[in-house]
C-alpha cells in the first residue's frame, strides 16, 4: 500500500488531495511534503487546494444555514 518503492514518480491524484487536506488542517507529514516539493506540479496542488477550500466554505456556509433554520432565527 506505501508508494515508497516509487521515489522518482508524481504523485497520484488522490495522494495530491490527501496532502491538500492535510495541509489545511496542519497535520502533512514531512516525509509526504517532500515528496510533493520533489515530485509534484505546483499546478495540481493550486487547482485541488482552490477546489477543496471553495467546497470547504460551502459547506460550512450550509451548516450555519441549516443550523440557524433550526434554531427559527
């Protein structure tokens, strides 16, 4: 399941997103951020983390929305 065997290849698709997110909520391990520094495309990183942060916000923006029809204010 580890990808160690394959230092000289980019990272996948969902390797990418799995270090956006954790990125953002500050838990990316060292040994992973080196691997995206070394191997990754800046590109996919900007676009992935762009996308994550919007659905990050909408769903926040529909939790308080539901929350607050909740309560009936």
């Amino acid at each position: 399941m580890d990808n160690s065997n394959n230092n000289d290849q980019p990272p996948t698709l969902w390797q990418v997103l799995h270090s956006v997110m954790a990125a953002a909520f500050g838990v990316q391990s060292g040994k992973n951020r080196a691997r995206d520094f070394r191997h990754g495309k800046p590109g996919q990183f900007i676009f992935i983390g762009v996308l994550f942060t919007g659905i990050f916000v909408l769903v926040l923006f529909a939790l308080v929305k539901l929350v607050l029809h909740l309560a009936g204010v």
